[in-house]
C-alpha cells in the first residue's frame, strides 16, 4: 500500500522513480541499513533530486536522525517529502516545517551540552576523575630526570616515551612543567 501511494504521488508530480529503497527485516531504529545505506551513497552522487517517504518513521525513528540526514539532504540540494506528516521541502510550507524541526534539534543539542557539562562539573565537584586515566604516574626522581634529559637535550621525547612506557605528550608535559 505504501510504495504504491508513493508512485502515484510521484506519478502526479510529474517524477521519474529512480530507485526504491526498502530496508526489509531491518529495524528503522538502525541509523544503518542496506538499502538506507544504498540511498545515501547515491544521494551523495546526485543520482536523484528528491526523496519521497511514506513517514518520517519508516525513514529514521530517532529525530537526531532525521534531522541530521535532512541536513544532509539541504546541502545536496535533494528535497525531502514526508507523505503521512505532508512535508515537502520543496513548498514554503514544508521549508518553514523543516526549519522550526531544526530549531527543535538544535535547542535539544543546546540543552543536552548543559546538562553534560552540569555532571561534569558535579563530578569533578565530588572529586572524580574525568577523562581517561594516565597509563602510569611518575616518581619526583623520575621526573627530574626526564626534565634534567631534555635540558640538555640529550634524549629525544620519542626516546623517553619508550623508555618510561608513557606517551611523547606526557614527556613534553613533564619536561615543560616548572
């Protein structure tokens, strides 16, 4: 029912079906599937100028989503058309929808920044550490050795990295450390 409503719509429109994409036994919550896949590969080919879907749901289930992929879709130039919610991007009504959607996303984008960066500063309030752990700590003799090796440039950071089992960005934090 639903491919053949979409064929007449196009039909009526006046446009040449060039594929139809039908991801079968695979879940729309997937931001990954063959025939979706396929579609978007071909979209960034320019192999169509529009997109037609029964709803927005057997597109993407996730509004991040959808909103990412007709982001996507704007800046190719391939117009969107939802025909269940009658969105269409290619009419001023549809461009208006499409726009108060990505005013929703962007705000829901801003509002999950600051509640991450509100645990991050809760954690770091409780005292815990955040971002990965170091792959070793240093000894003070061990430090002032490495500042002492670099001073007189007698050992290169890639060659005290190995030696201290560390990364060259923790040497040189080290050596430039007062």
């Amino acid at each position: 029912m639903q491919t053949r409503e979409l064929r007449e719509y196009c039909k009526r429109r006046g446009w040449k079906v060039f594929e139809e994409y039908v991801d079968r036994g695979f879940s729309g919550a997937k931001d990954s599937r063959p025939a979706l896949d396929q579609m978007m590969a071909d979209a960034y080919q320019r192999k169509f100028s529009a997109i037609i879907v029964w709803k927005f749901d057997r597109f993407a289930r996730s509004v991040s989503h959808l909103l990412r992929a007709l982001e996507t879709f704007k800046s190719l130039g391939i117009e969107f058309v939802s025909l269940s919610e009658q969105m269409d991007t290619t009419t001023p009504a549809g461009k208006m929808i499409f726009t108060v959607l990505g005013a929703v996303a962007e705000l829901e984008r801003a509002l999950t920044v600051e509640r991450v960066k509100a645990g991050i500063r809760n954690a770091k309030a409780k005292g815990k550490r955040i971002g990965r752990p170091p792959l070793r700590t240093f000894s003070e003799e061990e430090i002032r050795a490495i500042r002492k090796a670099r001073r007189n440039e007698r050992v290169s950071v890639r060659q005290l990295a190995r030696t201290y089992g560390t990364t060259q960005w923790m040497i040189q934090r080290l050596a430039n450390a007062a």
